[in-house]
C-alpha cells in the first residue's frame, strides 16, 4: 500500500460533503432495509431450476457482481490508492479468493448464518477501507492492520453473506456444483466488468488536481455509505 497524505477539506468543501452526507442518510431512513439482494426474478429462476444450466447461471453471478452495491464500494476503497496494476491484481485476486471460496462452502455445506447480520458485517468491511485510506489506523491506535489478510477475510464474509442467501432459495442438487461453479464464474467476470469501469473513472480523476484535494471527502462518503448498509441491515434484523 502506497503512503499517502490527505489533507483535511477546505470549508467548501466541507458544507458539500456534510450535504452529501445527510443526503445519504436521508435515504436510508426513509428506504426498507433487506439483506444481500437477489432480485426477485431471479430468485424465481434459482428456485425452478434444476438440472445443469452453466450459462443462465454465469448470467445471474454477473449481474449480481454489477448490480452489488456493496461489492462495487468495497472494490472502490481497496483501490483507491492502488496505482500498478500488479498490486491491483493481488488485492482483487485475493478477493476473489475469499468470496469464492465461502460462497461455494457456504452451499455444499449448508451452513448459514443471519443473512442481516452478515451484510452489516460487510456494510462495516466498506467503513473499515474508508478508515483504512483515511489513515485513521496510524493516527489512532500507531499501527496499520495488514490490508492484504483484511481483504481476504472480508472477502470470506462477501461469499458468505451470497451463500446464506442462495440456500434460503432452495437451489435443487440436480446439477448443483456445476451450476454453483457457473455463478462463480460469472461473480469473477462482472467484478472483472465492474473494475474496469472504476479504473476508468479513477484514471481520469487521478491525472486532475481534484483528485488528493477530494481523497478525504471521498473517502468520509463511502464510510458514510457504509454505515448507510450496516443501518438497513440492523434495521431488518430488529424487524425481521
């Protein structure tokens, strides 16, 4: 991880990140807390479906990976200050691993959890990368957690945060580990999707002036938005 300096925001943009903020925390009031998300329709499909079905399956990993807010913001502050590509590969592969691996356990094992308190727990993985980027850590406490074992381990509660939801659907064995191996695979080629888009974006606003002058603002927005999920999880856990 490169040693980086984020100075605190000027006063502008102080009134516009507090803005932000309660903007983000207006919509998690207002809105309905509900765990790791699978669209209705696709639940439909997971709980007909039997028999090997390798592409449909790729398909739904996919659009999971793509459409997985939580994913996306964790993916987001692991990178933010990672500019080789050979250190990107190592935290996203290391990722990979742990949501992988949990995700295929989590269902040949039938072992679940609370799916609501799995995803606050991958709610605070968002908030402990924002922190991590602050360098809150070394201000606080004098040291830096070893970001590589975090990413894997929070990379362990992703995984199985999809595989506590995907057993409540009852997926049929005909054709499970097949099936389960092709969502797997298409997981790995949305977030390869999704990553490209954000070092797209994150290119462009590295080689702007904007981009050390916002680090911190950006950084206190996805914490926020972190503590957004963890509140719709705890909010459906109280109510579920």
């Amino acid at each position: 991880m490169l040693t980086r300096t984020i100075a605190p925001p000027g006063p502008a943009t102080r009134r516009l990140l507090l803005a932000a903020s309660l903007i983000l925390l207006t919509l998690a009031a207002g809105a309905e807390a509900w765990a790791h998300n699978v669209a209705e329709g696709d639940k439909g499909y997971i709980q007909e479906s039997s028999g090997v079905l390798f592409w449909p399956f790729v398909y739904l990993g996919a659009k999971h990976m793509v459409t997985g807010y939580d994913h996306l913001l964790f993916l987001f502050g692991v990178i933010f200050f990672l500019y080789r590509m050979k250190d990107i590969g190592l935290y996203v592969t290391l990722f990979a691993i742990g949501h992988s691996t949990t995700m295929l356990f989590g269902v040949l094992t039938g072992i679940s959890a609370n799916a609501y308190v799995i995803d606050a727990i991958i709610g605070l993985s968002v908030v402990y990368k924002a922190l991590d980027n602050l360098g809150a850590y070394q201000r606080w406490f004098g040291f830096q957690p070893n970001t590589k074992a975090a990413t894997l381990i929070f990379g362990f509660f992703h995984g199985f945060g999809l595989a506590t939801k995907i057993l409540e659907f009852e997926i049929a064995n005909d054709g499970l580990i097949p099936n389960l191996l092709a969502f797997n695979i298409g997981v790995e080629i949305g977030q390869l999707l999704a990553l490209g888009a954000i070092l797209i974006l994150m290119g462009y606003w590295r080689r702007t002036p904007s981009f050390m002058r916002h680090a911190f603002a950006a950084n206190v927005l996805l914490m926020t938005a972190g503590f957004v999920l963890v509140g719709y999880q705890l909010a459906g856990y109280a109510i579920s």
